[in-house]
C-alpha cells in the first residue's frame, strides 16, 4: 500500500511540475538546430517537429563551449540550446550555446595513396 501511496505521489507532483513551468518568468530550454536567424529573433527546430521562437537582445549572451561568442555567430543549420524566459507573452533568449564541431580533419590523413 505504501509503494502505491509513494508512485501516485509521484505522478500527482510530476503533474503539477509542468503546470508550474509553464508560467512566464520560469525559464524554459530549446534544444535543437537554427531554422531561420536575424539580429532580432531565432527560430528553433527541436528534435520532435517544434519549431520554437525566441527574441533576441542586448541581454542575450552567447557561448560556443566554454568560449564567449557573438550574435553573428549563430547560424542556420546550427545546433543550439537555448534558454529563455516568457515576458509579455514572447520568449526571450537568455542565453544561446553554440554547438561546437570537430576541429577539421588534416586531409592529409585521409589521403590513401
């Protein structure tokens, strides 16, 4: 009977966790790659067909790994994490991380002479 208790406590609090995310103000995460990108805005294409909006600004900081990054840096085709905040019924970006490739390859290596 307890193991019972416990699980629907569980469920009842993993239920209202999402009605409380959902509010504005609480951060939310977009996971994904940059579908379209201007000075002003991102749109975010996540893995399950979403296409997320964001509002880009002043206060917008962008990272590629550990390294600072610029707004010009971000680019279509780009996988993304972003995370923002719901003001005034828009997401706004709070903080953009760039997907970081693999240094290239030296062709060399790969030259099978």
């Amino acid at each position: 009977m307890r193991k019972v208790v416990v699980a629907l406590s569980f469920v009842a609090l993993a239920s209202l966790a999402g009605t409380v995310w959902a509010h504005p103000g609480h951060q939310h995460k977009a996971l994904g790659t940059v579908g379209a990108v201007d000075a002003a805005h991102a749109e975010i294409k996540t893995k399950d067909g979403k296409t997320v909006s964001v509002r880009l600004n002043a206060d917008t900081k962008y990272l590629k790994g550990k390294a600072v990054a610029a707004a010009t840096d971000v680019k279509v085709g780009q996988r993304v994490a972003v995370t923002y905040v719901e003001k005034d019924e828009k997401n706004v970006a709070t903080e953009v991380l760039l997907g970081v490739t693999d240094a290239p390859q030296d062709s060399k290596a790969h030259d099978h002479r």
